[in-house]
C-alpha cells in the first residue's frame, strides 16, 4: 500500500500580499468603491481568502483565474448581503451602488462560468458567511434564483428574437417599399429592443422578480401580439388570414401589458375593431386594444426612451443583472468561451444553452417547436417539413398543457372512487386527508397578506399570490388523481379495500404531497421554490421522497416524458447525495438496520429531526382554511421502548399491527461480475413493484414476517443500497468509457465501490456518491501502475452529464479528532485531501481483496457497453 498516493499536489503559489493588493487595487479602481464599501469587502476577502487555494488546487485553472472568480464571489456575497441592519437598497447612494455585471465586466469573466462556480463558494465560505451576516445569508444571498432566473430569460431572449426576426425580418421587396432603405433595419432593430423592454417591463411591474418560464413565456407572446398589431406591415414576413383566437392565458396577460402601456408610456387604448389601419386587417379583433401611434415615426423614439427610463427607475437599487443585456449575444457577459484558451466542455448551463431553438414557428402557434428551416409560400412563414425540434421553451408549453387539460378540469375535492377507499379504512379519513392537504399546500404555496404594499410592487404582490392559489389547486387535484390510483393498485394486491397502514400514514401523505408540489413547479418551471423547498415545507426528508418517486411515475400514466424524466432526476439527485445529508431519515432507519453504525450516526450528529406535527405546521402559517377540525389520528401501536420512538423522531407514522413488509432479498443478490445497469435496475424493481405500497412507510422497528427475523429497516435498506449500487454502476460505466480504461478497470472499481458501501458504509456519511466513485477510479489505476492523475479524472468527470465541480472541490471532512491551526471541526476540502485522510485510511485492507492481477492496460476504444451512462432510461419511462 506504500505506493498509493495522489498524483496532485495540495500546494499553490499565491503571494497572500499581492493577492490583496489585487484585490484592493479591483475594489478602488475597477469597481470606484467608496473607502466604507471598500473596507467591508476587505473584511469578507480576508476571512474567506484562506480558502481560495483548494479552488486552484482541486480544479482546472491558474492561479490568476482562481483569483478573479474569488473576487467576483466575495463582491457579489458584500453587495446582497450588506443590506442589514438598516442599510437598505432603497438607503444605499449611487457611489455606493454596484451591480453584477460591473462585478463581472471588471473581472473579466462571462455569467455562464459564474454561476457554474458560485456553488463551490456558497460551500466554502458557508460559516463565514453565517458569523458575518447571520443564519438566513442563503436566503438573502438568492445565488440559485439568480442563476435559474439567468436560464429562463437566456431561453426567452433567444425564442423572443427568432420568433420577431421569423415574423418581421424585411425582404428586400418589404425593403423596396421604404422610402430610405438604409433605415429598415435600424428600425426594425428599435421595434426588437421596443418588445423587449415592454417584457422586462412587464417582469418589473406586473410579475413576481423571478417569474416562472411559462408565465414568462405568456408575457414575450403578448409582447409579439402587440407587435404584430402595431409594427408597419411594410415590415411584415407573414400574412394573417383569420388566425385563431388567443389561448384564454395570453389574453390575461395582453390585458397586463396593455395596462402597462396606459400607466408607463401614457396612451390612451381604444377598441381594435373601431381603428383603421392596414396592421388590423384580416386579424380576429375581438377583445382586442389598439394604441394610436405606439411605433409610429413621431412618437416611437420617445416611446423606447420611456422604456428604458422606467426600467433604470425599476431596477436601480437591485444589484441584479442588467436584464438589458439579453438583447445582445454579442455581449461579452454572455460571449462562451475557456478563460485559459482551452476548449472547455462545461457542464450544466452551457449544454442547456447549445440545444436552444426558437419556440415560434407560425404566426398562428408562436410557441411551437422551431424548425431549422423555413419555407415561404405566398408570404406565409411555414415549416419546410412536418419534423421539427423541441426547445425548452416549447416543452415548458407542452407540459404546461398536459396540466391544463388532465389536471385543471378535476374535481379540487376526494372523487367518489377515493372517498370509498377512505371511508373504507378502520375510521372514515376523509375529513383528516382534506384537512392535511389544506393545511401542507398552503405551507408550500404560502401567499403574502401584504396589504401595506403600493404600486407595482402591489400588482407583482397581487399577481404573486394568484399564482400561489393557482398552483395550490393543481397540487390539490393532482394529489387525489394520482392518490386515487395508487389506492386501486394495493387493493388489487392486498385484495381488500381497508388500507388504513397506507391512508392514516402521516409521512405517506406529505410525501405524496411533496411530489404533487413538485411536479406542479416543474411544469411551470420556476425561478423561485427550487427543490429541495418542498421538503422544508412539508416537514419530510430526502429519503421520504426516494419513497415514493417510482410509484407515483407508475400511477399517474399521463405523465409526459418530460416530467417523468424530471422525476427521474430528481430521485438520482436524492439517492447520490442528498440522502446521505445531516439530518436525513436514512440514518433513522440505518441505526436500526445497521447498530455498528450508531455511534458514528449518533457522533456525526446525523439522525433526523422529529417531523413537525400538522397542528404545528397550521400554527406556524397562521391556517385557517376553513376545513373543520378533526382530532388528531391515533397510532395503531407505539414503539416498543423510548429508544425505538427516538430513532423514529416521533415522526406521527401511524403503525398498524397488521403491516406487513415483504422480502424482497432474492432481487438483491450481488453479480459477482458487472452487468448491465440497465438489466440489473429493470429486474429490481419489476420485483419491487410487486410489493405493497404501505409496507415501503412500515415502522423500521418492525420485524419482516417472511423474512427470517429481519427487521422492515433491514429490507428497506437492502433495498435502498441495491438502488445505489445500481446509479454508480451507471456513472462508473460513462467514466470508465470516457478515460477509455479496461473492462477489468471497470469491474474492480464497482466491486470496489460495492464492499466500501457495505463494509465501510460511514465514508458516505455527509458524502456525495461520485466522491467515492472518484477516489475509486484513482486507486485502483494507481494499483493497476496506469498513469491516470488525478486532475485527468476530475476533468473527464467534469464533461460527465452529472458532473459538477463542486462535488470534486468541496468534499466534507471531519476534524474532531485532528483539530489544529484553529480550524473548525468540519470543513470542506478538496477531492486529494479527502482521499489522503479519509478514504486510503478507511478502505486499506478492503484494497487487498481487489484482483487487478489483469488490470494493468488501457484500452485504445471505448468497451462495448449495454445504456451507455444514458440513467435515465428508467424501466419505468417508456
């Protein structure tokens, strides 16, 4: 074992001094800071710098790109977090206002690697941040909002400018007809940023900061209505033949934007059927408003310049991007690239953003796919054929769609099918079911009864909360749609109607609840209430969830791909990483499962909170919903000891002593070679499938009647860690393909991998699953004598379609035993010294059962693989 040692060095050759000398000389001259702005940043630099060596040690970059991402960070962190204890945006003087694209402009860094960086920030700098600015920094820091606010209006700029250029790109007749040809496209150009600042207008005054896409969708196709009525005809690439009406969503939001028109740039609307002009003829007017000399010669520049004013006015104190900037790609801000040169395959946003294509095909479907290419029969604007690509503006309509017509028109109460099952339990729940959605959905979807708010800010509020009523009721209907089915589904198995384990099942409901919530955000795909909210709001845990994903996929049959695969997502991000957080209720069940583990879980300080009660829960958001009150379940059972209610958390499961939990052991047994993932997870849970559904929530005290002693606990982590064994073998297999290593390589790894989840289970304790994966892949090629750096690893892992930097760089370390130099007893380093002081130790004489007598070569083509690293074709999506 002498020889295994990292390849990569920990140690970094910054100049502390001229490092802030840089970083004073950025504050002063780049950004022109006053002495007390300049001075508070330099208080957060020099309590955060200690840490910015791991960022150039455990990542591809220099020194000097590692320093312009952290100035970038601790600016961004002084300018959202400063606006304590008094000091307000609305306090704040112009010398002291800096925004983030000053930040950006200054550094000379693109928001693209910005916001892929930020998070190994947020990481890093977690508890300086909380001693300097107090526990709800995260909050107030909105580093995810941002960045998702970024995505959704990338994707609207780029469908907003193709569907205007589709619809009013001139001809060279169109241009013919003007009397000075050379002014076409400057006006045409004026009318494009006219439709964007109306839309940013629209945001500004009418909806919430960080709208969701298919509401922002809504308002740029109202933006193109108005356009469409009012941009000379001279400048026109389509015609209007009687085009269908509008959908009843846009109209509410062309009423919006015309009240905007009124109140910002002062015109008066008159009723479109009583104006004359050649922009209305052929056009369905109906409930239509038309505004005499909106984008005519003489009032036009003057309209834009309004624009603009109100959008500086709206926005000055925020600190946000300049949400301007959208309009131009060419903006250096938005420009992709590698700060060293190198051809970089970033993860996450980019790959987003090469795929987007505009949502506007015809005048008559503005958010229909795009299509690559386009025809022009008789100056209509057309596909050149019936194929045509998706964008993610498209697919946001599209699900938005499927929810307004299989969900909306429900019932918001039981259905008379779901009201049997529940009458049918050992006392009728219906009341107790209807009282605890009310109750969890308005602790998801909470509105604001702010009505001390003036203005826009009270329209925005206003809006705010309809939204919030709106997608109450589609959780609402959704939850007993899919509830509904899954009670058909386990009375055909248990072959009775009582299911009182399953329906008076406290954690069962939130967890049902959860998802319905969850699905409903992800259709309108917000900026805000980004997962894991939902948990918080409900009371459950991440392993909850990971309970419950696969059935509901199963049950609600309607589902589009789209939304199947977000669920799928989702349950991948739940078992890599979050399950295995502080404070899950997967230790709560491994204490039980696995007692050598409870000292560490218990040390760790790991073991789930006791889930709030739904009488708390009411108290806390102030509930009075009208449902009436009904006295609280009672418990078919207790625990067995107070040790047994402890591991439990009290958690309010209601726990039936006719529950039963089956043995499932027989689909778990271990390949002793590597298989096929995608074989391995289909026969898991076509099995799984088989089970009742109550006894997945059994207490985990409970004894499995079949399964030889074994505990429910036992099962459900058996279970559990099959699940996991599985996604590794899944993301081993694409690196392993990517580093173009060996079948044997990759064999060992996995086995490797497999017995330290067994056998070492605690090294995943408050660990991300790739961690391990990594320090996996980098041992067994040293052993195997492959010259295969570790930075070589991290940057394939980099490309992976999972892969974050973050996970590589900020690896959870605990230090109670080797406290020194005054540092905390946790903390976050890089993937090296993770592997150097935590991994070797603890998996060494696992090494010795690694057969890598037949590992010792590198392939020069990629292994024959059944699924590649494609996971997500779960057996379930079809």
């Amino acid at each position: 074992m002498g020889d295994v040692n990292p390849l990569v060095s920990t140690s970094n050759s910054m100049d502390g001094d001229a490092f802030e000398a840089r970083f004073t000389d950025l504050c002063k001259k780049g950004l022109s800071l006053d002495e007390k702005t300049c001075l508070g940043a330099m208080k957060l630099f020099k309590e955060t710098k200690h840490l910015v060596s791991s960022n150039v040690s455990s990542a591809e970059r220099t020194v000097e790109e590692a320093e312009r991402f952290w100035f970038s960070f601790v600016l961004y962190s002084l300018n959202r977090l400063s606006e304590k204890d008094g000091d307000s945006a609305q306090q704040k003087s112009d010398e002291n206002r800096f925004t983030l694209c000053q930040i950006l402009r200054a550094t000379k860094l693109n928001i693209v690697y910005f916001f892929e960086e930020l998070p190994q920030f947020v990481v890093k700098a977690g508890l300086v941040l909380t001693n300097m600015y107090g526990e709800d920094w995260e909050s107030r820091l909105e580093a995810k909002e941002m960045q998702a606010n970024f995505e959704h209006l990338t994707l609207i700029s780029k469908s907003y400018k193709r569907a205007f250029w589709e619809l009013f790109l001139s001809s060279d007749a169109n241009i013919g007809k003007q009397e000075s040809a050379t002014s076409a496209p400057d006006y045409l150009s004026k009318y494009h940023r006219f439709g964007w600042l109306l839309f940013l207008a629209l945001r500004v005054h009418a909806f919430s900061r960080f709208a969701d896409l298919v509401t922002c969708a809504n308002g740029f196709v109202s933006v193109l209505a108005i356009l469409i009525l009012h941009v000379p005809i001279c400048y026109r690439n389509f015609k209007i033949n009687d085009s269908p009406r509008f959908e009843a969503e846009l109209r509410r939001t062309l009423k919006m934007t015309n009240k905007l028109m009124e109140d910002i740039l002062k015109k008066k609307p008159c009723p479109a059927f009583e104006c004359k002009t050649e922009t209305l003829e052929h056009i369905d007017t109906d409930g239509l408003v038309y505004f005499e000399g909106l984008l005519e010669e003489q009032s036009f520049l003057s309209n834009l310049s309004i624009l603009e004013n109100n959008y500086n006015n709206a926005t000055r104190n925020r600190g946000d991007l300049d949400e301007r900037l959208f309009i131009n790609e060419e903006d250096s801000l938005l420009v992709f690239g590698s700060l060293s040169g190198e051809d970089v395959n970033i993860s996450g946003i980019k790959r987003k953003f090469d795929s987007i294509a505009s949502p506007s095909k015809t005048i008559t479907s503005p958010l229909s796919p795009h299509c690559h290419r386009a025809s022009h029969v008789n100056g209509v604007l057309g596909p050149l054929n019936g194929k045509v690509a998706s964008t993610p503006v498209s697919t946001a309509m599209t699900t938005a769609k499927w929810l307004r017509t299989f969900i909306c028109p429900l019932p918001s109460r039981p259905s008379a099918e779901l009201q049997h099952f529940l009458s049918s339990c050992d006392k009728d729940v219906t009341n107790d079911v209807i009282r605890r959605a009310h109750i969890i959905l308005e602790a998801i979807f909470p509105c604001s009864h702010d009505c001390s708010l003036t203005g826009s800010l009270r329209s925005a509020n206003l809006m705010d909360d309809t939204w919030m009523e709106q997608r109450r009721l589609e959780t609402l209907k959704l939850y007993y749609r899919v509830l509904e089915a899954m009670c058909t589904a386990e009375a055909q198995i248990l072959r009775a109607p009582n299911l009182t384990p399953l329906l008076t099942n406290e954690r069962f409901h939130r967890c049902m609840l959860a998802c319905s919530a969850e699905l409903v955000l992800a259709t309108h795909k917000t900026a805000t209430m980004l997962f894991p909210t939902v948990l918080g709001r409900t009371g459950i845990t991440a392993f909850d969830l990971s309970k419950v994903i696969e059935s509901f996929i199963r049950h609600e049959k309607s589902l589009p791909r789209e939304l199947k695969r977000h669920l799928n997502s989702l349950e991948e991000r739940l078992l890599e990483s979050m399950v295995w957080d502080k404070g899950s209720s997967l230790y709560n069940t491994l204490i039980v499962a696995r007692p050598a583990l409870s000292s560490e879980i218990n040390r760790l300080g790991l073991l789930a909170e006791p889930m709030p009660s739904l009488d708390a829960i009411a108290m806390h958001i102030n509930f009075s919903g009208g449902i009436p009150t009904v006295p609280s379940l009672q418990k078919h059972e207790t625990s067995p000891s107070n040790f047994g209610s402890l591991i439990l958390g009290q958690n309010g499961d209601v726990r039936s002593p006719k529950r039963q939990c089956t043995d499932y052991r027989s689909v778990l047994v271990e390949r002793n070679s590597f298989t096929s993932p995608a074989k391995d997870r289909l026969l898991a849970f076509s099995n799984l499938r088989k089970a009742p559904l109550q006894s997945v929530f059994a207490s985990p005290t409970r004894p499995n009647p079949v399964g030889g002693g074994e505990t429910c606990a036992e099962t459900g982590i058996n279970i559990f860690f099959s699940k996991i064994n599985k996604l590794a073998a899944v993301w081993i297999n694409g690196m392993v393909e990517r580093l173009q290593l060996s079948q044997e390589i990759r064999e060992s790894v996995y086995f490797l991998f497999q017995q330290i989840l067994s056998q070492r289970t605690s090294l995943f304790f408050n660990h991300h699953i790739d961690q391990i994966i990594l320090c996996c892949l980098y041992v067994v090629a040293k052993l195997s004598q492959l010259e295969l750096p570790f930075k070589e690893i991290t940057r394939n892992y980099r490309k992976q379609l999972q892969g974050r930097p973050e996970v590589y760089c900020s690896v959870f370390v605990d230090r109670s035993s080797t406290q020194q130099n005054g540092r905390t007893r946790q903390d976050h380093v890089g993937i090296v010294a993770f592997y150097n002081t935590k991994f070797i130790p603890a998996i060494k004489y696992l090494l010795e059962e690694l057969d890598l007598s037949r590992t010792t070569t590198r392939t020069t083509q990629v292994p024959e693989s059944n699924n590649s690293n494609d996971v997500r074709s779960m057996p379930w999506i079809t």
